[in-house]
C-alpha cells in the first residue's frame, strides 16, 4: 500500500478539517493524530513574526524526515505544511498530520516529525516588539526532544 | 572553480550579502577550508566564525570535513528556528 504523502511550504493559511479528511478519506485508517502550531500571543510582547525558510532544502529537509518516520512505523499517510512570511499572534504556522491504522503510531509518528522538523528543517523566524525586531534563538529543549529519538 | 554561496537570516543581515557566486582559489576543498577562505576577507566577515553557524552543501546538512566542488550550491544559516 502506498503511503499518500503532502509537503507543501506557502504563504496562506490551510484548513486543518480539510487535512483530517484527506488524511481520513481513503478509509482504512483507524486514526488521525495532528499537530498545529500557532504564533504565540499574549505574555510575549510579539506583534508580528516573519519565517523564512531555504527554498529547495527546506522540502528536501522534509521528505527525508517523513521517510524516517514511515521506516520506523506503519503509516498511511502524512501532510507537512509550513507557512512562510509575515505573521500575526494567533495565526496558523505549522500542520502535521499522520493517518495510521491505530493511534499508537500516528501519535508517536506526529510528535517525531515536528521534533525533526523543529532543529533539522531550514526556517528561521524573526520576531517584531515594540522595541524593534529580534531573530529568534534555537532552543536546547528542542535538541533534547529531538534526542529522545535517537537512543 | 565557482560555487554560489547563500546565507540566511540573521546571518545574512549581519553580513549584508545573501548570495554569491565566487571562483575558489586551489587548496579550497571543503567547508572549513571555505570558510576560512570567507573570513579572510575581513572583519565583516567574523559573522561566519560562530560556532553555531551551520553549513549545508548542495541543500544538505554539511560538517566542516564535507567536500565542497566545482558547481556546489553551499549555504550557511543559524540554528534553524522553524515550527
């Protein structure tokens, strides 16, 4: 059975309830794990974020983590969509989606893939404050959480 | 031997350049020897010498020993922040 697979790097916004039905839609799978990230709003003193990415590598990048994830567990399907460009708290950025037969693996798949993508994937995001604009820092906790694959 | 050269985000602002295309002088081989070749332009260039800079060659994660040839494609980037 071939494994449906979705990377798409765009400016606009997606529909994560289309996602889930195309993920869904071909009726063998038992589950659908998803992930979404989102500019944070609130405490942070954000207005707005820029991500920026490496055209070419950064789909690259991502084919090959969704290949490590299918070597490893039994999936069905996967959708990877990333935004690029300016936006606003509160907004959309990042979608993993994995159809599996049973949820064990499309939770464990979904979480590896964002952990791959968070350190290995080519983005960079810039972050606008009151007090001008700042790129933001890689974070230990991700390395770490990328690691806990690795063992 | 030419290569284009790419950098990104605040790399590439502090450098003021994101891309290039250089003709590598004989004994410029790999990465590091690039890179080395790259700061020896000048004190604008000291950006390049952290060690958390990352390299990639023809849009795959490079080490200092990666090769780097006639044709390549090399970037170098911050630790990537997507997600």
């Amino acid at each position: 059975m071939s494994v449906e697979t979705n990377i798409a790097i765009q400016h606009e916004d997606f529909d994560v309830g289309i996602e889930v039905d195309a993920l869904s839609g071909t009726g063998v799978a038992g589950a659908v794990a998803t992930f979404v990230g989102f500019v944070r709003g609130g405490a942070d003193d954000v207005l707005a974020m820029t991500l920026e990415h490496y055209p070419g590598m950064t789909e690259r990048t991502l084919r090959d983590i969704v290949g490590l994830a299918q070597a490893r567990w039994f999936l069905l399907g996967v959708r990877v969509i990333h935004r690029v460009g300016r936006l606003l708290p509160g907004e959309r950025i990042v979608f993993v989606g994995v159809a599996g037969r049973h949820r064990g693996e499309a939770f464990a798949a979904c979480q590896f893939i964002m952990d791959y993508l968070k350190t290995q994937a080519p983005f960079w995001k810039k972050e606008e404050t009151a007090n001008g604009a700042r790129w933001v820092d890689a974070r230990d906790s991700d390395e770490a959480a990328l690691k806990q694959w690795q063992t | 031997m030419s290569i284009t050269i790419l950098y990104f985000a605040g790399l590439r602002e502090a450098l003021g350049v994101e891309r290039e295309l250089v003709d590598m002088p004989s004994g410029v081989n790999d990465v590091a020897s690039l890179r080395s070749w790259l700061l020896a332009r000048g004190a604008a260039w000291q950006p390049l010498s952290a060690p958390r800079i990352r390299a990639a060659v023809n849009q795959s994660l490079a080490s200092d020993a990666s090769v780097v040839a006639d044709g390549d494609e090399v970037a170098f980037f911050p630790p990537v922040t997507g997600g």
